[in-house]
C-alpha cells in the first residue's frame, strides 16, 4: 500500500517525483502530494485525489524548483483520505517533513504524550505523530537526524517505510524501513529512494534495498550510511544491478497483479491479525468488536451479506461462528436481501463484507437493515469507503491494495479477520474451552507460514493446469468448511479463464452432476485430512469409477486419496476451520494458469470491474 519517491541531487526533484508517482499508481491510493526544497525553504502541495490532481493543483500551490524533494501516494490507513490527511507531513517547528507508508501501531499513547509537551496535530494520522516523536527527541536530547529518527523508531510498534528530511541540514535525507519495501537508486552525484526500482529505472540501474530495521543516511557527495535500527551497527551497502523491465518492476518481478497479490498472502494475513493477536497473553483484540461486544453477545441471529468472493467468505464465516459461539448464523446475497421483505430484529448483528467497500448491493442491504433496527458491523479493506461510514462499526482487513480484478488476498484476509471475530466472542461467550482457544490462537499464528508452504505448489498447479487448459467444463466439490472454498475455485476459474466451472458440497454430487461426469471431465476436490475424509474418499471412488479425472487438494503425506487420484496438489496440516486459507491456494494458482495458458486477460477479464457501484 502506498507509494514513496524521494530524490536528491542535480536535477529538479520535481518531475522525477511526478513521474514516479505516477509508476506507483499500481499500488492502490486516494490522496498524494509532494514537498520541495530550494533556496527559499519548503514548498508543499497536496491533495485527496489522483497524481494528476495533485499536478493540477501543485500549478498554484509551489514552484517547482528545487533539487531535493519527495512525494507519496497514500492508502488510507489512519484518518479518511482527505487533504489534511495526505502526506508529506510537517512537524510542529515546520522543521522536518515525513513521507510514510505502514501502520504505527502504538501512535494513540505516543500522541497523548507529545500533546501533554504542547504539541499539537492537524490530521489524525499517525505519521504527524511519528514526526512530531522525532522532533521531539531531536530537541531534547540535541542530536542529528538521523540519530533522532533512530532512537525514535526503537519506540514505536509496527510497520513502516519512512523518508524525513530536516530543512535545517539539508544536504542530506534519513530513510528507513521495517515490513515496507524501500529501495535507493544510486546515481551519478544523485540517489532516489522509492517503494520499488520503478521510479528511477530510467535514471540508474543501480540499487541498494534495505532490510528490515535498516536506515540510511543518504547525503549530497558522500556515499550511503546504512546502520541498525536496533543497535546502530554499520551495514555495508550492497548495490545491485537492476536487470528487470519497467513493466516487471511495476509487478514487483510478477507478470500480472493477481499472481503478485497470491504471493503477497502470508503478509497480508499477518497483516491482518498484526497488533490484533497476542497468543502468549491469549488475547484477541478488534477495536470495533471490543467497542460493541454487547451487540454480538446478546446476538439472537447473525446475518452476513456479502457478494460474490466475499460471500463465499461468509460462506466460510457461517461455519465458524456457529461452531466457535453457537450463535445462528444466515448468510445471504446482497443482492437477494435488498429486493425482498427480510425479517430483520433488534437482536440481529448485520455483518457486511465487501473488498472495495462501494458494492452499491451490498450497500443498499446495510440501509435496509439499518432501518430495520439491526446493528450492521462492516468487513472491508479501503479506509474511508462507503461501507466504511455507512454501518454502526467494522473492521478492515488491512490486505493492501487489490489490483486483480479476481480476488485472492481479499478472500484470505476476510476469513482470517471473521476468525479473530468469532474466537473473541466464543471467548467472551464461554462456547469454546480455554484450551481449544489457545490451540487455535496459536494455530491462526502459524497460518502465514502455512500458506507460503501451500505456495510451493505452485509448480506443480502449473503442470496440471497445461492438463486441463482446454477444458470446456470443470466440477469442484468440498464438504463442511472446505464447501464454500470449492464455489470460490468454481468462481475464480469462471472469472479469468472462461470456462465454466461449477462448485458443489460433495454429498450433492450424486443429486444431478454426477450425470456430468465422464472421461472428458476434470473434477477437483478438496480432501484434507479432516471430519468429512471416509465420506469425501467415497466420492472420489464414484467419481472413478465413471473414469472422471480427479485433481485432488490432500494433507500433506496422504496416501489414500493419493492412491485414486490423477493428480494430487499437497498443502500443510491444520485444523478444520482454518483449512480453507490453505485450500484455496492451489485453487488460485490453478485459475490463474490455466487462464495465461488460454492467453486471457489474468488482471483484467472481460465484463468484470474491481468495485461493483451498480446494481
């Protein structure tokens, strides 16, 4: 999420930082703005909108001379996109400006401090609180900058990948990162710092990353410093040579936007569950859960609306929070529930889900059971959306942008944030026992890693996508918490590669599609080592005796499915109810190549858009 240039050097900073900007469009953001530094101090501009706004109001706002600079294209994190909200941001003295890209997550005591030493704040982010903590510290203990952003970063909790730049040394910039990507274009007597090469591929093909708790202190004539955040110890520099094309570089070394996103999955459900999870201390801790625990706990029904993707995360949703909280749980298309009569009750809790937070169906249901007296909860991942301002509370799910018009780490990021939800008021609610809890926390922790375990299928998704590519038809079947991960297989192969694709629980088989099956018909199944494994193993047995050709999803180290399958893609154990977040890796990758296989448009496929805002 968001986008950082900066540039020091020879030339004017300021259309090096536009164009830059404009190569981090892909990243996904609401608002962006850029500062320059001449003779004459700091110039400003900045604006909620797109980088061409920000140029046509940049016209009358700076002059645009000056050799150092930087610019950032913001995804709202803390405080709705608006202008005052935009970054760069100024400290209190207008000494020191920051660009920042991640989540502080300690901000809250670290701002009521700072306002108790009479600072004050404009916006609600919190990068003003970090450059206000730098100041801070520069002041008092009467230090550089780049021994002040130091020490400043040591007390912070989160992610971030910061520039600062202090108008009072200002030959130099202090850049660091922990979790956000940062890369340094080293030029002839000129560097560029940047989310990713993109912006400056043109320029050098010379590039320095940092590390995770690295800093650099990057000066006009001198070479790059790179320290330790934690203990200050030097860091040789280690430049490489950029060999990729500016397209690649836009994809992070991807050939398209949805693979890129596929791989991003186990830091976005990190992401999800970071400052929310703490297993040692066995808490679960979602500010708008917390803030409306009453709500669920005197829940009589919970009704989640959701389309498409996200419903089949309800789907998932529905299991778990009946199993967790025993509280009844209806999940229903948006679309449906908007146009007929619902019986809705003050008791009920609402849980919208949408990725974009404009699904106008999905909107049109909360305005119906708002009005019907129910408290709507929203699950959505774009600060500041409709979703967003429209229900009583929510969540975000904090994935990061979504390019790809089919959704993949929107769909993982939902259910790991649902999961978190319902073991809160399982706990609250005393449904679920003290060890199962703990199992489960611990379990959810380790899930990261379990899905970049399931991504090293990929190899062999891609061999059995070359199989089936020409497939006029394909079944998928699952059963229990594995059942909507098998319509959201369907979906995705529906969606890029165009061929029809239907999903079913796998008991329904033999209640029409069966007739379906045949030499010609690739069927998958996901059959992890689970509740329902003799039952799905016998569904596999009646698939092979019509000489259907199986690709099955297994645990890894199964033998019996192995055994009658044509295919086996493996992913790691885990227990029922998280299973889906592995399940549905190898399901993706396989839409994903059969569809570059047919030659389609993987991240934008016909007749489809990203935000649904029409019904």
């Amino acid at each position: 999420m968001c986008g950082i240039v900066g540039y020091i050097g020879h030339r004017e900073a300021y259309p090096v930082i536009i164009k830059g900007l404009k190569r981090l469009e892909y990243r996904g953001y609401d608002s962006a703005g850029v500062v320059l530094y001449d003779e004459t101090g700091l110039k400003l501009s900045k604006t909620k909108g797109k980088v061409s706004d920000l140029e046509a109001k940049a016209v009358n706002e700076i002059t645009t001379t000056g050799t150092i600079g930087m610019g950032h294209t913001r995804w709202a994190t803390h405080g709705v996109p608006n202008d005052v909200n935009s970054h760069p941001h100024f400290s209190n003295s207008g000494n020191l400006v920051i660009v920042h890209n991640g989540i502080i997550e300690n901000y809250d005591p670290l701002k009521k401090e700072l306002i108790k030493r009479g600072y004050t704040f404009k916006s609600d982010t919190d990068t003003e609180v970090l450059v206000n903590l730098i100041e801070e510290i520069k002041k008092q203990e009467n230090i550089k900058l780049g021994k002040a952003v130091q020490i400043a970063l040591n007390q912070v909790v989160g992610a971030y990948a910061i520039v600062v730049f202090d108008k009072q040394n200002p030959d130099e910039i202090v850049a660091a990162r922990l979790g956000s990507p940062l890369a340094i274009g080293v030029g002839e007597g000129e560097f560029f710092i940047s989310s990713d090469a993109s912006p400056f591929i043109e320029y050098t093909p010379n590039a320095v990353y940092l590390e995770d708790e690295e800093m650099a202190i990057i000066g006009l004539n001198k070479d790059i410093t790179i320290r330790k955040i934690k203990d200050d110890s030097l860091v040789d520099p280690y430049i490489q040579e950029l060999q990729m094309s500016l397209e690649q570089i836009e994809k992070g070394g991807f050939d398209h936007f949805m693979l890129k996103e596929i791989y991003e999955q186990p830091n976005a459900i990190k992401d999800t569950f970071r400052g929310r999870l703490r297993v040692e201390e066995g808490i679960v801790k979602v500010s708008g859960v917390e803030d409306n625990l009453q709500k669920f706990l005197n829940a009589n029904r919970i009704i989640i609306i959701a389309c498409g993707t996200s419903w089949h995360a309800g789907l998932v949703a529905e299991y778990i929070f009946e199993e967790f909280t025993r509280i009844p749980v209806e999940v229903e298309y948006a679309s449906e529930f908007r146009y007929r009569n619902p019986v809705i009750r003050h008791d009920d809790v609402v849980i919208a889900i949408s990725q974009s937070g404009e699904t106008a169906d999905t909107l049109a249901a909360i305005k119906l059971a708002k009005e019907q007296g129910a408290f709507v909860f929203g699950v959505c991942n774009v600060v500041g959306s409709s979703i967003s301002r429209e229900t009583h509370s929510g969540a975000y799910t904090h994935a990061g942008p979504e390019i790809g018009v089919a959704s993949t780490k929107a769909f993982t990021t939902q259910i790991t944030l649902l999961t978190l939800m319902a073991l809160r008021i399982a706990r609250a609610k005393g449904t679920m026992a003290r060890k199962d809890y703990f199992t489960y926390l611990q379990e959810l922790e380790l899930v990261p890693d379990l899905v970049a375990e399931a991504l090293k299928s990929n190899d062999n998704v891609q061999a059995i996508a070359a199989i089936y590519k020409d497939a006029p038809n394909c079944l998928y079947l699952g059963r229990g918490y594995n059942y909507p991960v098998a319509l959201e297989g369907a979906l995705k192969l529906k969606e890029i590669s165009y061929i029809h694709a239907e999903g079913y629980p796998a008991a329904e088989m033999k209640h029409g599609p069966i007739a379906l099956i045949d030499e010609k018909m690739p069927v998958v199944i996901i059959a992890p080592k689970q509740e329902h494994y003799d039952k799905i193993v016998s569904n596999i047995q009646e698939i092979k005796a019509r000489s259907g050709k199986i690709i099955a999803v297994v645990t890894k180290g199964d033998t019996q499915v192995k055994a009658l399958a044509d295919h086996i893609i493996e992913i790691p154990e885990t227990s029922d109810a998280l299973s889906p977040l592995l399940a549905t890796i190898p399901l993706q990758l396989l839409s994903y190549h059969i569809a570059v296989m047919r030659n389609c448009n993987v991240d934008q496929p016909r007749n489809l858009a990203k935000s649904v805002t029409v019904e």
